[in-house]
C-alpha cells in the first residue's frame, strides 16, 4: 500500500464529518493493507509513528521539501526510514538524521508531506476549508489518543479492520461480553469528546 492511499484516506476523513463515514473510510483502507501493513497503517491514521520518537525536530522540516510529482513511497518503506532515522546516534547524528528526512520526503508528493506535516504546522489560515478539515482531524487524533488502551484496540479491531466481536476477543484473549461493552464505552467517549455535527 502507497503511503498517498493513506495520505488520501486521511484527508477524506478530517473531510467528512459523519462519524459512521469515517469509520467505513477507515474500515476500507485498512482491509486494502496487507497484513503487515496493518499496524504501520492504523498508527500513521492515528497520527502517530510506530517509533514514537525518531530524533527529528521541526528545525529539520523547516525548509521544506519538493515535492514528487508521482507517488512511490510504500508503507513498510516509510516505516523502515523512519526505524532506520530513529536508529541513527553518536556523534554527527543530527545531519545523518537530517540527510535520512531530506532522503525519504524529497520522494514524497504533495499530499504526502502535507499529511505528515512536513509543509507546516497549521494550515493555509486562509483557506477555510483547509483550516475546518485540519481542526476536525485534530479533534479526531486526540480523541482517538484521549480514550485508555484497551478502547483503541477494540475499536480498531471492530471497526478499523472491521472484525466480527468473537474474533477481536480471540485476538484479545477477553470475552465477547469485553468487546461489546468495551466498544460501547469507546464509541461513547468518542462522541463526547467529538463536536456535535450541525
């Protein structure tokens, strides 16, 4: 899976503002993954890298990139510069860290360095539909993040990979009764925590 798919599914959901529509965004990208890209894809539409921390500042950003005009960059790729990035230390490991960055987002398109930050921290203020989708998918990301451990599992398990209950609590190793009511708990979280649509 080309990181633009995720890229594109990211911006479709900070777009739209109906929750089941998301879900079903997500839902689809994730079962067009592989199974190894599963994790990478689920963390990257989380707002997350799988490495946590990479050692990379926004000084490094900060010049921007150009951008490619084709997008070539898969998932496990992505996710392989960024462990390789965050693997780098010792002396001069800041430029190593940098010419890495420069490396993989001079092979990443437009929409791509916009997903991942790397053309700004806000939007175009002038845009407004640019300024609505960055604040939905804002509120999204940290409501996702705000809801404990055990919620996010099993509602990227139910509804991200949009698993049947009795095989999210077999990969779980809790009841069906869990899920259920986990899920619940969740998607309850969610909507306080979400604005309410107009």
């Amino acid at each position: 899976m080309l990181l633009a798919e995720i890229a594109e599914v990211s911006q479709a959901v900070a777009a739209t503002s109906a929750r089941l529509a998301k879900i079903e965004m997500l839902a689809a990208a994730l079962r067009e993954a592989g199974p190894l890209e599963v994790p990478i894809a689920v963390a990257y539409l989380s707002g997350e890298l799988p490495q946590r921390q990479i050692g990379v500042g926004w000084a490094v950003l900060r010049d921007g990139f150009r951008p490619a005009e084709v997008p070539t960059l898969g998932l496990a790729e992505v996710d392989a510069a960024f462990s390789a990035i965050g693997a780098v230390a010792g002396k001069g490991s800041a430029a190593a860290r940098k010419a890495l960055v420069g490396e993989l987002f001079g092979r990443a398109t437009a929409a791509e360095l916009r997903d991942a930050g790397a053309d700004a921290v806000l939007p175009d203020l002038t845009d407004t539909d640019a300024v609505v989708a960055f604040e939905q998918r804002t509120e999204l990301i940290d409501a996702f993040r705000s809801l404990p451990r055990r919620q996010r599992e099993v509602l990227a398990l139910r509804y991200y990979l949009d698993m049947s209950v009795a095989d999210a609590a077999a990969t779980l190793r809790i009841s069906e009764g869990a899920v259920r009511s986990t899920a619940s708990r969740g998607l309850d979280a969610l909507a306080r925590a979400l604005p309410k649509e107009p």
